[in-house]
C-alpha cells in the first residue's frame, strides 16, 4: 500500500488514544512517519519545527495529515485552528478532527475552520478510508 501523507501529526492528550490510532495508522501504512502532539501548543511548535520550510516548493495537494482532537488542555483543538490559520503553506496540511465530542456546537464551530473531516472516535479502518477518499 503507498502512504498518502509524508507526515502526520496526531494532536491528542490521551496517552491510551495515541497508541491506538498510532498502531492503526501504522499499520495501514498512512504515512511515512507519525508525530504526537499532546496539545495545541505542543502541535504548533510541532509544526515550526518539522513542517517548515520555506526553500521547498509549494505542493499541489496536501502532504501532510493532522488528527486533532478538541478538548485538551493548555491549548485546546479551536484555539490551534484559531492561531494555525496564521501558517504559511497551511494549504500542503490536512486537517481532521477526531473527537469524541458529538456536540453540534463543536461541529458547527469546527465548520468555521479549513478542516476537512469531523470523525467520532475512536479511528478505525472505516473512517480512516472515508477519511483517506476525501483527501486529493
């Protein structure tokens, strides 16, 4: 199987949750390597660090997935989409929530943002391949 993304970046604060998607996306070979964030803050700093560079050529569809959770703490899942509108190149970066958080007031809010997918967890290979078929 080929990997869609050269990068993914899983934005949770659950250790147990992680390590179960992680397994999963590994397994279905996603990605070519796979970063843990455990909050917003952590996945901006994340994000400064590995994804960016400015001598590399814009993309033409994403390279990069993130899987962000909302509710966490330190910097929750909308106040990361709030400051990562300010990225350069967010256009080569999936975003997907995975949340457990069914609230409509989070979907609603969650539509305001360049995200592409809103899943339920936990991740199996069913949303990973609604998800996967959505993406360029």
């Amino acid at each position: 199987m080929k990997h869609y993304f050269t990068d993914l970046l899983l934005v949770d604060d659950d250790p147990v949750s992680n390590f179960i998607h992680e397994n999963l996306l590994e397994e279905m070979q996603v990605s070519r390597h796979i970063g843990i964030a455990y909050n917003g803050k952590e996945a901006l700093a994340y994000i400064e660090e590995h994804w960016h560079d400015e001598n590399k050529p814009v993309a033409h569809f994403p390279e990069k997935l993130i899987l962000l959770d909302i509710n966490m703490p330190v910097m929750d899942g909308f106040e990361f989409l709030e400051n990562y509108q300010k990225i350069a190149r967010k256009d080569e970066i999936l975003v997907a929530i995975l949340s457990s958080s069914n609230n409509e007031k989070d979907l609603q809010k969650a539509s305001g943002f360049q995200v592409r997918h809103y899943l339920q967890k936990p991740l199996d290979k069913e949303k990973l391949m609604q998800l996967l078929q959505v993406s360029p």
